[in-house]
C-alpha cells in the first residue's frame, strides 16, 4: 500500500497584542503579547494536547515566538523559528492605524485598500505579490520536509490570508470574507505542492479566554 506523503499543516495566528487590538499596524515591528494573547498560547497548547505533532515552526518574531512556546513545550518538541513566516513588512506605516494613515497618505491608502498586488509602503513596504510569494514557499518548505506528518504552523493574519487565498484559489485583490482570528486553527493539506484546505477558524478552545472586551 502507498504511503501518504501528504503534510498536515496546522496554521495558527499569534495571540493578541495592544497593537492588534489599538488597529495600529504590526508588520516586522516586533511587538509582544499581550494579557489576553498569553492566555490564547495557553488555550491552544491545551486544546492540541492530544495531537501528535511532529514539529512546531514558528516565526521569529516575539508574538509569533511567544504564542507557540507553550505548544511546543506540550508537545515534547523543540521550537523551529523560520524567519520567512514574518508578517507583511510595512515599513514606516507600522506603529500607525489605517485613520491615521488615510489623511497622511490618501493615495498610498487607497492601493492598500484597493489590494494593489505590487503596492508597498513608503520606507521599505514590501509589495503584497511578494509577500505571498514568500509566504507560499515557506510553506511549501516546511511540508517538504514533513511528507506524511502532522506540523504545527504560527504566523501572522496578513500571511494567513495569503494562504486561505492560495487553498481556495482567491484572487490576491479579491475582498476578505474568511476570519482570522487570534490563536485560532487552521487546518491545510500539502500534497505534491498542492495546497488544499481541510478547515478555518477552530476556535472552540478561546471560549474560556478572556473576552474582546478584556476583561
């Protein structure tokens, strides 16, 4: 009987941080969790805990780092950081919110919003064709070198949307209907560098984390 050489990838948001939840814009700013984003890298390392994993990658930034450190430590595995998962970079957008940057940068806003594929930020943006680029092959590199396992993934929402997009064969300028919460799973399948999706937004284990409220 063949073996399956499928990977199973299991993608996950980082946790919250104040900017995630101020709206001010991330990027490679390497910004840590928050009270709320600790307790969701909790709830998930509980929620896997009966998964068998086979490695935990993570990106190199401290939100990424810092939510996939109790799943790793669950899991009996030692963290693998893989600094091609980072966000989108954003270059001196980060730190500012969306209203902010609207009466600063009219123009450069509306391509953003637009999702104008080879538009980046002033002062070192990287353009969002890019950016899935980097995105799809980090990816595919991980499921190359995990043919037939079970492999957990925590990255940033920017490259998660590029990733639902490459599994259900959206368009880079298409609008975003699909959630992509914090320190929620996300389930796809590599097969033969075919990216497919299994399931979106698990999110059953946040429950008991505190509420959008914070309190």
């Amino acid at each position: 009987m063949p073996q399956d050489t499928s990977t199973l990838l299991l993608c996950i948001r980082h946790g919250e941080t104040d900017w995630n939840a101020a709206r001010r814009i991330q990027g490679h700013t390497d910004i840590e969790l928050n009270a709320r984003g600790l307790a969701q890298a909790e709830a998930l390392a509980q929620a896997l805990a009966g998964q068998a994993l086979h490695a935990v990658y993570s990106s190199d930034l401290r939100r990424a780092r810092r939510t996939a450190e109790p799943l790793a430590r669950e899991q009996g595995l030692a963290l693998r950081f893989e600094p091609a998962l980072r966000e989108r970079a954003f270059g001196r957008f980060e730190g500012r919110s969306f209203t902010e940057l609207e009466t600063l940068h009219a123009q450069d806003c509306e391509r953003w919003r637009k999702r104008d594929p080879d538009w980046g930020a002033p002062g070192g943006g990287e353009a969002l064709r890019a950016f899935q680029d980097r995105i799809h092959g980090a990816l595919l590199s991980i499921a190359r070198g995990h043919r037939g396992q079970t492999v957990a993934v925590v990255t940033h929402g920017g490259a998660l949307d590029c990733l639902y997009r490459i599994a259900t064969g959206q368009e880079l300028h298409a609008p975003r209907t699909w959630e992509l919460r914090n320190a929620a799973i996300n389930r796809l399948l590599v097969s033969e560098d075919h990216v497919g999706l299994v399931g979106w937004n698990d999110c059953g284990h946040l429950d008991q984390v505190l509420d959008e409220s914070g309190a």
